[in-house]
C-alpha cells in the first residue's frame, strides 16, 4: 500500500480456525490419525480383545501373527494388538493431562512475568533458565528415579520440563502485547491487573498456543515413550508402549515384530500431533 | 517525445477469489523533466501502478494488456538483462520507509558506492567522489563522516536524503517517489520538498511522486493526475486541479482538507461518503459511481465513460462535468456553533507539570514545567514534532502515567501524581482517551460492542442487561454505526470504524473532558474529515472538553479554540487559535507553520526552513530549548537564560527573548499570491 492509512473498506470475516481446518490437507491427515487412536483408546473395552495381561503360554512359541493373536504376542506371550490398544489409552490420557497441567503453570508464569516486569520477570525467568539448561532426559530421570514412576509422576515430570518453555513463549507475548492500546483502554476503565491478564493479553496469545499446543503433545508422547523404555514408564504389568519396545530389544533379530508394533504406534500419533500443528500453522499464517 | 507513456495498461492478479483487475485500464504520460503528481486513497491502485512500472509484479500479479514505454523501450515486455540495466539505473525509486531502504549492515558509503560501480563501471576512487559529490547535494553537512556511519547513526530525515541520494547516483531520467516524506516530521518535511525542487532543477530528473497527501502533491508537482478505482479520472496543470477541479471525486478530496485560514465555524470539512470499492469490485463505467452524490441513473452508469478534455491539459473522465462544472458552495452540513465568547470555566489547569524519566545517571525531562489550561466546551490543541513531549503530557493527564512534579487541577483536584488507580471511579470516567492508533485501540479478542459494555458496566452507567444492550446500541447510533456491528471482530472493521468505536468507547462514562492522541492520523483523508467531524459533533453536543494532540497543524487550525505549541517538552507559545496563527509568532510556531505542506498553489507562504536536528532530550539547552534550531536567534542571552514569557494580551503568551514588537513586525507566513 502507497500510504500508511487503513482504508474505510470493511474487511471480510475470517472464520474461526476450527472451521477451517479442513481446508488444509495435511491438519486432516493429522487430525485423522489422532481420532484413529483416540477412537480405538476409547472403544477398548467394548472390542473383542484379549485382556492386556493375560498370558497366552501356547502363543509363546510361535509368536508371530495369527488367527488368535493378529499382531502376535509379546515374550510373556501377551497378546500385542491388546496391550497396544490399552497402552493408547494410557498416552492418550497422561500426554493431554500433562500438557494442560504445563499450559497452566506456564501461562500463569509468563503473564506474570511479561506483565510485571522488574524482579518478579527477572525470579520467574532464571528460574525457567536453570529448568531448560537442564538436557531433558537427564531430568527426567532424576526426577523419576527420585520419586518413582507413576503416571503422576510422569505428569510432574513433563509439567517441571515443559512449563518454562511456555512461559517464555507466553512472556514474549505479553510485552508485545502490553503496548498495544486496548491494554491502555482498559486501565481506563479501571480493570485490575487480573482481568487485564486473563481477559484483555491471554486470548491474544491463543494463535501461537495451539501450535505449540499440538507440538508439546507430540513431544510429551515422545517423552512418555523414551520414559518407558528407560524403564521410569508406568510400572509393570501396565501396558505402557515405551515399555514394550524395551522389553523387546533382546529379541529384536529373532522377533522384530515384538518392537516393531509399539514403535509403530508412538510413531503414528507423534506424526498426527505433528502434522496437526504443521496445519494449524500453515493456516494461522494464511490470514 | 513523452518519456514515460502508459498506454491502457491493464494490471491483473490472481487470487483465491480468481482474477481481479487491480487497474483496468490506465493511460499516462509523463514528459521529460516533468513533475507529475499521483493522488487517491489507498486501495486506488497507485502503488499497483508503481510495482507494474517497476516490474516488481510478484507471483500472481500480471500485465494483462497495454503497455509501458520508457524511452521508447516497452518495460512490461523487458527481460531481467534489461531490467538490471534499467532498475537504479533509468528509474529510480524511494520509498516511505528510509530505514528499510537501507542496509543496516553496510556504511552509507558502501550502499552509495554500489551504484556507480553498478551502474556505470566506475572505479573505487571515481564511486567515492561522486558519492561524495551527491551527499553534498541532498545538503548533508560533513559527506566524509556520512559516508563513514552505518544507517542507525542517522535521523528519519538524514536516511531520507541519503536514499534520495542514492536514487540520483545513477542520473536516472525518472524518479519513482512512493510517499517519500510520510512519517517525517512537518519541518523535516518540508526539507525534504525542498530539496527534491532544488534536485529536480539540477539534475533534469522527471519526479513521479505519489501521495495521498494534496498539500504535499501542491508543493512538487507541476501536473497532477487523480487515481480513483485503478483509473485516471483527473489530469489537470496543478494550478488549474486546485482551482476549478471538475471531477466530483476531486472536490471531495479537497473537501475533506481544512483549507489554510477556515475553521470548524465557516468551512466545514466534507467528507465523500461510503469507501474504495476493493480491486476489480468498481463499476465498469464510472469508478465512483456508487459514492457519488452527483451521479444520474442512464447518463452515469450507460457506459464506460471516457476522459474528456476540459481545456488544454485539463482532462477529466466524468460523464457530467460540464454540468457541475461550478465549484460547489460551502455545504452547510455539520456546521458547529461557536463557542460563547464569554469566559468559560476552566477544566483542566496544568501548573508546572513535569515528568521526569531517570535514564542512568541522567534525567529526561520528558515534559518541563509544562502550565496552560482548558476551558469547558473547548477544543485545546497541542502540537509539536515528535520528541516534544505532547504524547506524555496526554498520559499523565489521562492517569496512565503519573507526573513527577508540579500540579494538574482536574475539575478541582489535583490528579498530577495519581495515575487511574489512585483516581476515583467518577475521576477516572471523567477524563478518557481516543488513542491514534486504529489497529492497536480494540482488542482482537472481543467484538467490538464488548469494550462498551465492559465500559458501561465498570462506571455504573448501566447494570441489567437490557439497559446495558440499549446503552450500547446508543453509543453506536452516536457514531453512526449500526447497532448490529456490535458482534463483529475488530478485524473485520475499517480503520475509520475501528476509530468511531474507540470514540464511542471514550464517551460511554460521559467524560467532561476527552484526550485524543492524533486519532486521525492514520487514516485516509476523506476518512479523516469524517471522523473529525463526528468527534467535534459530540464533543459539541455533550459540551465536552477536548484536549487535542497534533503535529498537523492544518488540522489544528482548523478545529482549535486554544492551542499549545511545544518543543523539547516546554511550551514554546500558547493562545487562542486565531492569535496563534498570525504575527506576534513564537520563531518556532513561525518555522513550524511555514513548512505546513498548503493544498493551493496560489497561497504564497514565508519559506523558513530549520537547520540541524532536535537535541537530545537527555542534553537540552539550558537556556531557550529552541535556541540551537532558532534562524532568529539574539545571541548568547538564548544559550544561557530560560526565556521570559511574554504576554501579547488575550491569554497569548511567547516564551522568547526577542521583544514582543519585534515578534509583531514579521509578515504573515500565509499571504495571497495577489
């Protein structure tokens, strides 16, 4: 545009990004593969499995495929397709739980940080440098190791490593966002700095949050699956797909499938969190 | 030979909604050495012209039909080997923005040299003395040291001259001018102007210059061209587009300008209604068909209508031009009363107000003694350059700043300490603010009717929600909005909208007194005079007081009761607006009025131009602050004693050292050509 002028033309309306998801391609293939599981978590006790501890002994010679046990059975002879599907149910219910438990911690540390200003930014922000200077695995492990895996536990964990992170996204946010003037406009109106956080700056953050949102579910998924194979996963017997994979290694060249299938299944739903977070990014940048 | 011929150049792009016509049909020439002016709002498809011309076209943009020819050359055919040799060579650009144009990791020698070497193969030694040669041209003093700083090390304007610098390296016979002096200040400004007649005399160059800015197009241009819906509907010697302008939409670009000498009182400003049909949305035969008051069914909108010669050089494309051909009279609509001469009770009185900023060690005096007042019913305008002060005082007059020292009396207390939170609920509703900024005033989050509400509701106005809904509905009926424009998003407003809501919102806790920080600014001129006039409307009708902050004096002249010129954060001169505006001046009001960009060639105005820049407020003279910049200084009396104040009778005071009748003795800085 030649001038620095808004035109008096009325703006067309955007439609909320939910309803436009599916104009992007690579958000519904995401999208899919996420409700795939989702599904399948949900549907578990109502399908025609075999309960996800009980040992079939006259499986464990021939553990590959068969009519019985169609992804074969794992090296207690424990019927794979079952612990897979209870297993998803297990990520699916400690990834979100954890997240949204981060979400909150590190909102409310990044608006009061980016809001305040002075020492309460300068406690909450090197209190999120010490965290993240931390490399990732080794304070999950410290952590585990030290008050014992649960899923709770695993939930403390990821809140303690992601937290920090979403605060400085969350931070960054809201000093952009403070100069700009409705914020102004409401002190005007005498508003308390409450409501100024939570009403007037934390829905202006809600674009880059879903993103990050969808990318962190990723990431927790990756988490609880490195934590289960490192064996700070959910206790045994629980079917926990980091924890198959481990117990599998040993036989890896004899009976691949035994590994392959968890790693298969962590594989596919990091993927939908992705490419649902590579869509809703492709999409918030098109308006 | 014209140098520069668009012949029915059609500009295409493609876009989700299929191809849309960005320009439909446009034809132009531009002769050797000529200065030709491109006016019209934005979304007119001057700057789609531009990139067709420059061949910046993009992915999806095209030229469908027509053609460009430069010197005989026709440049929407032209490869990239002949672009190269063309682009910074044959044509140059300048854009708005100075500091984009410029690479921030390079020296201005560095950037200079490149185009020589470019362009014509000079050598080192050769590039540097004819980048030298020309920084002496665009007047910047110490060329050496120019040449040796990086971009960061020059002010707005400096940046400026160093790319219209840049732009004349090559000798190009067009100069591409997009705004170039949009977002510098009025002095810097007029400088700037200046100094493109002094280079187009020099240097034979033909200016193209776009703007939306008619006062500016006055002072350049010797034709001017009116782009309306991707068409030239006007072509007119500038002389004769001031004087008998024939195209509706021409009149009413004009109308919407305060005219230098009319007032709120005897020259309303007329607005054009309605808005720039989008790209490709306009009516095939007459652009501004649907927002004209002069269009006739069967004659307008028959066929496409075609440009027409008025006299020689004067072409407009209006089906009935000959019939409207008298200016039109002063409308008599959204006239406002005037202010009862008597004395009126005094709002707001600032009593040495200062705000202080600890920077280190040192102090920034952001506003310094400040102490003037504001009368019930009364518009008070505050003007000055950037870094006077005027934004900081609006704040702490709002309470979203505090002042450090002194006293601010606001209807009967003390508020000068005491930001919105020490204010009472009723202290707080009574002074709001209309901020400049139309994208940034309303929350992205909420519809728009929700600021409202909120508002209603945070000052007791209203509690149910019914009354709340009516109120709101109300507030938007004041603005003239619709009342169902409350449940849309911010983003799906205009920026005039967007700015009525904010008024709307100001008045929603019935203040006394409002404080608006340039709130037209941003917007397009016809769109300006429509919100001016709504503003001073209500603020008529609720006889609120108005503290108006502005660096456009135009404006000012136009709307103020009193006014307050500031510099470097004091008061220079204040006064009733009709003394302000004639001798005795303040030097600095005087420079400042001289460089105001005047839409009428005929006005002849005293050309003073301001040398150097504004010192940093972190080092300000310790005697007269303008001293440093005065072209009337006395002497060493202005560097070392604060100056007195000098009351030229009728509340007019000038803070000078020069004596009052020496101040009366200069001319007028607007005189008639007669």
């Amino acid at each position: 545009m030649s001038a620095p002028t808004a035109t008096e033309s009325a703006g067309r309306a955007t439609p909320s990004l939910w309803r436009r998801l599916p104009s992007s391609p690579v958000a519904m293939v995401g999208l899919g593969i996420v409700l795939f599981w989702i599904v399948l978590a949900l549907a578990a006790p109502l399908l025609p499995l075999a309960a996800p501890n009980a040992q079939d002994y006259m499986a464990m010679g021939h553990p590959g495929s068969s009519a019985r046990h169609w992804l074969g059975v794992d090296p207690l002879g424990r019927d794979l397709l079952s612990r897979i599907i209870w297993g998803g149910r297990t990520v699916l219910a400690v990834a979100p739980l954890a997240v949204i438990v981060a979400y909150t911690v590190g909102c409310a540390m990044g608006l009061l940080a980016g809001y305040y200003r002075g020492w309460v930014d300068a406690a909450i922000s090197r209190a999120a440098d010490v965290i993240l200077s931390f490399p990732v695995v080794v304070l999950y492990v410290i952590l585990i190791a030290n008050i014992g895996p649960s899923a709770l536990n695993i939930v403390v964990a990821v809140v303690l490593a992601s937290a920090p992170g979403i605060a400085r996204i969350v931070r960054g946010l809201v000093l952009s966002l403070m100069h700009q003037e409705f914020v102004a406009a409401a002190y005007l109106r005498r508003e308390s700095d409450v409501f100024v956080m939570l009403v007037e700056l934390l829905p202006n953050c809600r674009g880059p949050l879903i993103t990050d949102f969808c990318l962190r579910l990723g990431y927790t998924t990756i988490t609880i699956g490195t934590l289960g194979f490192l064996g700070l996963g959910l206790p045994p017997p629980n079917p926990d797909w980091g924890g198959m994979v481990k117990q599998a290694t040993s036989m890896i060249t004899v009976f691949p499938h035994m590994s392959l299938y968890p790693t298969l299944a962590l594989v596919s739903l990091i993927l939908g969190f992705n490419l649902l977070a590579d869509g809703i990014t492709e999409l918030s940048q098109a308006d | 030979m014209s140098l520069l011929s668009i012949r029915n150049l059609r500009v295409e792009y493609t876009t989700a909604r299929g191809t849309v016509a960005a320009i439909p049909e446009f034809s132009l020439d531009i002769a050797q050495g000529e200065s030709f002016g491109l006016v019209g709002e934005s979304g007119c498809g001057k700057s789609t012209l531009i990139m067709a011309i420059m061949g910046y076209m993009g992915r999806n943009g095209r030229v469908a039909g027509g053609e460009i020819l430069f010197e005989g050359r026709d440049l929407a055919r032209a490869s990239a080997e002949e672009w190269r040799k063309i682009r910074g060579g044959r044509i140059a650009i300048v854009y708005q923005e100075p500091a984009t144009a410029l690479n921030p990791s390079m020296t201005i020698g560095q950037q200079l040299m490149e185009v020589p070497i470019a362009h014509g193969g000079a050598s080192t030694a050769e590039a540097r003395t004819r980048a030298e040669r020309v920084l002496a041209d665009v007047h910047l003093p110490d060329p050496d040291s120019v040449m040796r700083r990086y971009p960061h090390q020059l002010s707005g304007g400096q940046k400026q001259r160093v790319v219209i610098a840049m732009a004349l390296l090559a000798n190009p016979s067009l100069l591409l001018l997009d705004e170039p002096t949009t977002g510098l200040d009025v002095t810097v400004e007029a400088a700037v102007l200046d100094l493109l007649n002094e280079l187009r005399e020099k240097y034979g160059t033909a200016l193209f210059y776009i703007s939306h800015n008619l006062g500016v197009i006055a002072q350049v241009c010797d034709r001017i061209g009116v782009m309306y819906a991707g068409k030239l509907v006007e072509d007119a010697p500038a002389a004769a587009l001031f004087a008998t302008p024939r195209h509706p939409y021409t009149r009413g670009l004009l109308g919407s300008l305060p005219r230098p000498g009319a007032d709120k009182h005897t020259h309303p400003l007329v607005s054009i209604p309605g808005v720039v049909p989008s790209a490709g949305r306009a009516p095939e035969s007459c652009g501004f068909l649907t927002r004209c008051a002069l269009a006739q069914p069967g004659v307008c909108d028959a066929a496409p209508v075609p440009m027409e010669a008025v006299s020689g050089g004067h072409l407009v494309r209006c089906a009935r031009w000959a019939e409207v051909e008298a200016p039109a009279a002063t409308p008599a609509s959204a006239t406002v009363a005037p202010i009862a001469q008597e004395r009126a009770e005094i709002v707001m009185r600032a009593d040495e107000v200062s705000r202080m900023f600890p920077v280190g060690k040192r102090r920034l005096l952001a506003n310094d003694r400040l102490s003037f007042v504001a009368k019930r019913g009364h518009v008070l305008a505050i003007v000055g350059e950037s870094g006077s002060g005027k934004s900081t005082f609006a704040k702490v007059l709002a309470g979203l700043d505090a002042a450090t020292s002194g006293r601010l009396d606001v209807l009967g207390d003390d508020v000068a300490g005491k930001p919105v939170r020490k204010r009472t609920a009723a202290k707080v509703a009574a002074v709001q603010m209309v901020f400049q900024n139309p994208d940034g005033t309303l929350n992205p989050s909420h519809p728009v009717g929700w600021p409202l509400a909120r508002a209603l509701r945070k000052f007791g106005i209203a509690r149910e929600r019914k009354d709340v809904d009516a109120r709101v509905a109300a507030l938007l009926d004041m603005v003239r909005l619709p009342a169902s424009l409350r449940h849309a998003l911010p983003r799906q407003l205009s920026g005039g909208q967007k700015q009525r809501i904010a008024i709307a919102r100001a008045f929603a806790g019935n203040p006394e007194l409002l404080v608006a920080d340039e709130p037209v600014s941003a917007l397009d001129v016809s769109v300006q005079a429509a919100v001016i006039n709504l503003l001073l409307r209500i603020q008529a009708e609720h006889g609120t007081t108005l503290v108006f902050i502005s660096h456009d004096l135009g404006l000012v002249r136009y709307l103020a009761d009193e006014v307050v010129v500031m510099y470097l954060g004091q008061v220079m001169e204040s006064g009733p607006v009709a003394a302000l505006f004639d001798p005795p001046y303040h030097p600095y009001t005087e420079a400042l009025l001289s460089a105001v960009p005047v839409p009428d060639p005929s006005l002849r105005t005293t050309r003073i131009r301001l040398e150097g820049e504004i010192p940093s407020p972190l080092n300000v003279p310790p005697g007269c602050r303008f001293a440093t910049r005065c072209p009337r200084k006395l002497g060493a009396v202005c560097d070392d004693t604060p100056p007195p104040a000098r009351d030229a009778g009728n509340d007019h005071v000038i803070h000078c050292h020069i004596p009052l009748e020496r101040l009366r003795q200069s001319e007028p800085v607007f005189r008639h050509a007669s």
